[in-house]
C-alpha cells in the first residue's frame, strides 16, 4: 500500500529572511497534536528526498500547515518554495511523542522553541485543553530578528483562548527591542531574567520544561537545566521534568 499521497497547495506564504509558511491538503490519517510527518520530492534521478516537519495547524483543521525556513542549496526546500512548479507528497501517517498526553502534570509548564520550531506548540495550544495539566503555562519563542515573528496573530488567539494563564515571552538574539526580552535563552535561565520576567518559577518541583528547535539550543540548555535546575529527561518508564525535540 503506497504510504505517500499527493499534496494540494492551498496557499504558499513567503515571509522575510527565506521563511515561509506552507498550507496544504491531502488526505492523511489523523494525527495527535505536537506530531510531525515526512514531504518529499522525487528528483531527477528517480530518488525520493524526504524531510520531516511538524504540523502548525490543529488536527481538527483540514489544512495542513508547516513553517519552513529555505535553505537556498537544500535538496528539498526550496522544492517547497516553489511548490507550484514541483510534485510534492505527504506520508499518510504521522509520527513522534512530543505530544500532550505524554506530559506529567505539574503546576506549569515551559515550551520553550527557537525559529520554525514553533509549530508543535501552536497544534497543541490551539487542539488541547493544557490546562487540564497544568495551572499556568509560559511560551519562550526565540528568534534572531524581529522581522522574523509571523506568528503574532496566531499568538492573540492562544493568548485568547487561555487568558491570564498562559504567559508569552519573545526573545531576539540579534536585535534590541524594548517589547521583547534580548539574549540567548541558555544566558537569561542562568542570571534568572527569563523566570523574572515570567514572574513564574521554573525548577523542578512545579515545572515541566519542553524543548523544541535547534539541537545546540536544546543540548545547551539542557546542561544548564540539569546542572543549576537539577532537573533530568523525562521518559514514560523514568518520569523527569524535560520532554524535547530536535528541529534537524
């Protein structure tokens, strides 16, 4: 049974700095909040190029959605960059535990992201009801520029939806901006300016810390959460207080 469907291209947005926003239909099997699945391209050489990507979008939404950033000499992105002109395909099934169901409840939680890695959080925001888990919930979003936040709208819908307790923090690592907070994430957890501005606590008693995007900023945070938070990584037969993702 062929795994791969054909896609059709609902909407392409390109934004600034070679990111873009990929909307797309096909008919997948369902898939759990947080999860990601494989697109691919079949090149000239009859090879299937695969990668894989997370859904933005909530599963209940026939859209399917994916942040993507360009990598101008990449073998597939910029296949999805010009979608219109290339055949693209979508596996039926979707995969990973970066889900909701595998959190431990605490009194808050942490969902900490860097760049495209954005989305699991934006599909369990939107799908689940997180606060059957968890009291109060802090979004960290680092990006380099702030002409790379095109998810703000996005953001006041959550922030709707949750009122006074979720908690969005936006941090620039390249670019001073008095609305957002400036640094590396790794360097505001250890002089607690990230738990200052929350005004919530982050330690290993009441906090589940998720992790997604670059795996140097996970790896690195990590070590600092292990060694200044004591905290360790959560495993379904070893409970802990770090679920993470690596974007690549």
């Amino acid at each position: 049974m062929n795994q791969w469907l054909k896609v059709d291209v609902v909407n392409l947005k390109k934004w600034k700095n070679n990111l873009f926003t990929l909307i797309i239909t096909a008919p997948i099997n369902s898939f759990i909040a947080g999860q990601f699945t494989k697109l691919s391209y079949i090149n000239s050489q009859k090879k299937r190029i695969q990668r894989a990507y997370s859904f933005v979008n909530d599963p209940t939404n026939k859209n399917l959605e994916f942040y993507i950033l360009l990598i101008n000499k990449g073998k597939l992105t910029p296949k999805l960059y010009d979608i219109y002109n290339n055949k693209i395909f979508i596996k039926k099934n979707s995969f990973g535990f970066f889900t909701f169901s595998e959190l431990p409840s605490k009194e808050n939680v942490w969902m900490i992201s860097t760049g495209t890695a954005l989305g699991p959080y934006c599909s369990i925001l939107q799908n689940e009801n997180v606060l059957n888990k968890f009291k109060k919930i802090i979004l960290i979003y680092a990006v380099k520029y702030s002409t790379d936040l095109n998810y703000l709208e996005l953001f006041k819908k959550i922030k709707k939806k949750y009122k006074n307790k979720i908690k969005i923090k936006i941090i620039l690592s390249q670019e001073k901006n008095k609305k957002y907070l400036y640094g590396r994430i790794t360097d505001l957890i250890i002089s607690g300016e990230l738990e200052k501005s929350t005004k919530e606590p982050l330690n290993k008693k009441k906090s589940h810390v998720m992790l997604c995007g670059n795996p140097n900023m996970i790896k690195d945070t990590q070590k600092i959460l292990f060694s200044l938070k004591k905290m360790r990584k959560h495993f379904r037969r070893k409970p802990g207080h770090i679920t993470s993702e690596n974007y690549w």
